[in-house]
C-alpha cells in the first residue's frame, strides 16, 4: 500500500520508521518543516515529500496536534482518493470526530491513538521500535466496513503492535484522562516541589518514577488536557479526594485509616497486575 503521513514528529516519525523498517509499503510524509523533510527523504523513511502525493494514500496517517490535524483535514479532504481510510492519532478523540463528521463522504475515516510515547519529541526522537508491544485504539464509527477494520488491524499489527482496541470517542477520552492525562498532570505538580533542587543523594526509583513524564511537550499537553477539560476535571476531584483523606489521616496520627488505605492502594495495583 502506499501510505501517508502529515506530520513527522515522534509519534509520524516513528510509523514512518517502522514502515520503512517492517514493511513492503511504500511511505509518503508531509511536515511544515523542510529540515525534517529532508531528513526523512535522506534517510530513506519516506520516497516522497510532497503533499500531493497524498490524493494516492491508502491509508492517510495525521499525526498532528488535534487542532492542526482538523485544520489539515478540513484543508485536504477533497485531494484523497476514492476509498482511501483517514486515520487520525491525536491524543483526544471527540474532538476531532466530531469537528470532522460528514467530511469524507467518499473515504472513511477512523479515529486514532497509538498508546505509546517518549519523554522525548520530534523527528529524531522517532524510534521505529516505539510502538512495540503496544495497544492501538481505534474509534470507528458504526458504519465502518469490517474489512476495512481488519486492513487496519493487520497494517498496525505488523508495526508492531501487540493489540487493536476498539472504543467510542466518548469512553477513549474518559479513560485517557484517567491513564494517561492525570499521570503527566501529576508528574509536573510533583516536580514543582521547591525543594526538588536538593534531591541529589536522596532519591531512589520512586522519585525517577514520579517525575519521568513531567519532562513533557507542554503545547501539545496544554491543548489536550483543555479539550478533555470534562473528564480530566472529574478525575482530578477523585485524585484531590483521596489526597485530601490521605493528608488528614496521616495529621491526625489516624494509625488505622492511614494502614486501611495504603492496603487498599496495595490489594488494587495487585489485582489489575494479574489481568
């Protein structure tokens, strides 16, 4: 297949590498920048950088902040073929579903999210083992055919994922908030401890742990976690909740509820590590 991709940052650069590096496809890929284009060409992830080379995509990649991604689909739908599957892999997905229903009457568009990530961004952080292992969510709509669905599954799978996840835009975000969007909130506030300067000395895998992701792209984080403010909201009242009994407990010398709680945290990360 020929496959397109618009943007060439981690989450593009790394398909276009696990493209080039697992696939017989033949990868075309479009960035605003002429640096990142030429070093794709010259490293041969990509044979061809022009942007109308997409009206002959297959399979269309817009791995693109979500704003920019429907602005892009917005500017370009008309130019893709009859037939061809849109795949958008923004982080949030009802945005993005629904500024573009009803745009693709001759293509079919499904949303996206590769769960998979660096602390890192851009074209030369793209690694083509990103997505190893990993689960590819997709947000089909009822109307998708199921061997376009299976064309997708086959096509993800053979970069190197490990599992297709099939949701609605709606539960795709609510859990997002809660796996993926509370950590890099929890991260960054964690980091900002004003103490955090003097841990040198002091610090073993925990604190590496708690702060990993707040290393983060803050533009890209900012847009998704205000265009999921709903959710993301809701899971932060359930995180100050529990905060807010853990710090009474522990100021009140409460020995039981303190003990009741950590075994609770303890009996629930057992369990969800057995499934």
């Amino acid at each position: 297949m020929k496959i397109a991709i618009a943007g060439l940052g981690l989450i593009g650069g790394s398909f276009a590498k696990a493209i080039a590096a697992r696939t017989r496809h033949r990868c075309i890929g479009y960035d605003t920048s002429p640096e990142i284009l030429r070093k794709a060409l010259e490293s041969g992830q990509i044979e061809d950088a022009s942007l109308g080379a997409f009206s002959e995509a297959d399979i269309v990649l817009v791995a693109l902040y979500p704003s920019a991604a429907v602005e892009f689909l917005k500017a370009n739908s008309g130019s893709f073929k009859e037939g061809a599957i849109v795949i958008d892999l923004c982080g949030v997905k009802r945005y993005v579903t629904d500024s573009v229903n009803g745009l693709f009457p001759h293509c079919t568009f499904i949303g996206g999210h590769p769960m998979a990530g660096r602390e890192l961004s851009g074209f030369n952080a793209a690694q083509a083992t990103l997505y190893d292992g990993a689960s590819m969510i997709l947000t089909p709509g009822e109307n998708v055919p199921a061997e376009t669905l299976k064309t997708c599954e086959n096509f993800f799978l053979s970069l190197g994922f490990a599992k297709i996840t099939l949701t609605t835009p709606e539960h795709h975000d609510e859990m997002i908030a809660f796996t993926s969007q509370m950590a890099h909130i929890v991260s960054s506030a964690y980091a900002q401890n004003p103490i955090v300067y003097s841990f040198d000395g002091f610090s073993a895998g925990s604190f590496a742990d708690m702060t990993r992701v707040a290393k983060l792209n803050e533009n890209m984080w900012t847009e998704l976690f205000l265009l999921n403010r709903d959710y993301l909201t809701e899971q932060l009242d359930v995180l100050i909740s529990q905060l807010t009994k853990f710090r009474k407990n522990i100021s009140e010398a409460n020995n039981k509820e303190l003990n009741h709680m950590l075994r609770c945290g303890r009996e629930i990360k057992e369990q969800i590590e057995k499934r």
